[in-house]
C-alpha cells in the first residue's frame, strides 16, 4: 500500500485499508523500517505530516529525479521564505500583519505559497476589514519533512545558528491543518484582495528550492 500510494498514511488507515489491528500494522512499520536501515535499502520509511510512506534515500536524489525528468527545481525566492516562516511560526495571521513583520507589501510572496500550496486560508480575522487569515498546510509539512508543526526548530535555535532574531510563535499557536477546505474561488478572491504584488527579487542565488530531498 505504500508503495502504491507514494503519500503518507496514518497507521490507522493502513490498519482499516489492510483489515489488521492497529497493533499489528504498527509491528510490521517497525520491521521495514529496521529492514530498510539493516540492508541499505535504496528506499527508506518516512514519517511526515501525520503519517509514513517510503521515499527513497538521499543519497539516490539525484539519478531519482534524472530518471523521473525532474532535473529542473522549483525554487523559492527570499521573500516567500521570509513570508513563509512567518506564517509557520505566527500562524494564523493575517496579510496586513506579515507586512507590518517585514516592512514590506507580502501579497506577491502569499500568492505564490498560495498556488504551492504550502499555506492555505483560515477564515477571517474579526477586526476592521476582516482580512484572511492564513496557515500552513500538510504540503508544507511534507515538503520540509515535518511530522508535525511541533518538530520547526524553536526560534532561539535559529538565532543561535543564523545570528539574528526568528519569529516567535504566537501564543496560541495549535496544530491548524486538519480541514483544508480553501475553495478555488476563495482563494482567487485572496489574490484579488491582496492588492499590488511586490517587486520580485531577482532569479540568483538568493533563490532557494521548495522541494526536498529524497522524496
């Protein structure tokens, strides 16, 4: 099943796919994964947004993608980075907050995480103007090989590594992926009110990949 899927399950809906106790579902995940790691295997058992799947190691990313014509990356510039760790520690916020955060018009950068689906809408925010407010998704957990929002570096790693200062999660932050239901019309209402876009940075190396490796 999870060769066929390719995208990560719950145990328990392996369990109901496969008509076996949970118990026994969980067992077999600890055998291929001890398997995988005993003999080297060229795949692995990833566990990412809830679930596991197997991906293929790292260290065969790059045959992998030649073989699958994936040689091309899609990459992120800086500022829907920047946009995107701010949403993930301060979720959810609105559009006119992120801006405040960075100094700078963020509807260009949302619109692009919008249409990578790495954040979503989540409702709106009960002040003048009622702006969305928007939250990460389980593409962007799987994307950066998250399990769960709870395992992001805490922000006092991040400025110990980087040297400068990482958002700080908003006090009420909980897990806020379960119901994605952002319609197609919604968000290009989003888009729609989200104003001018930004200036794009330039395409060098500020330029980051949004995918990861060996998935």
């Amino acid at each position: 099943m999870l060769y066929a899927s390719g995208k990560p399950h719950s145990p328990e809906r392996l369990a109901e796919a496969a008509e076996l106790p949970v118990e026994a579902v969980l067992a077999a995940l600890q055998a291929i994964e001890r398997e995988c790691e005993a003999a080297g295997r060229g795949v692995r058992l990833d566990r990412a947004a809830g679930g596991v799947r197997l991906v293929s190691r790292p260290e065969f990313d790059y045959p992998v993608r030649r073989l699958l014509g994936l040689d091309g990356r899609s990459r992120l510039s800086m500022a829907a980075l920047e946009t995107l760790a701010i949403v993930a520690y301060r979720q959810p916020i609105t559009g006119p907050e992120i801006a405040e955060l960075r100094g700078v018009n963020s509807s260009s950068s949302l619109r692009t995480l919008l249409d990578r689906k790495l954040i979503t809408t989540a409702g709106r925010k009960e002040v003048v103007g009622t702006p969305f407010l928007y939250k990460t998704t389980k593409e962007f957990l799987l994307r950066f090989g998250l399990n769960a929002l709870g395992e992001l570096p805490k922000p006092e790693e991040l400025e110990a590594v980087y040297g400068q200062e990482a958002p700080a999660p908003a006090p009420s932050q909980t897990e806020l992926f379960p119901a994605e239901e952002a319609e197609a019309a919604e968000v290009a209402e989003v888009a729609e009110a989200a104003g001018g876009p930004e200036p794009a940075p330039p395409d060098d190396a500020t330029a980051v990949p949004d995918d990861t490796v060996g998935e």
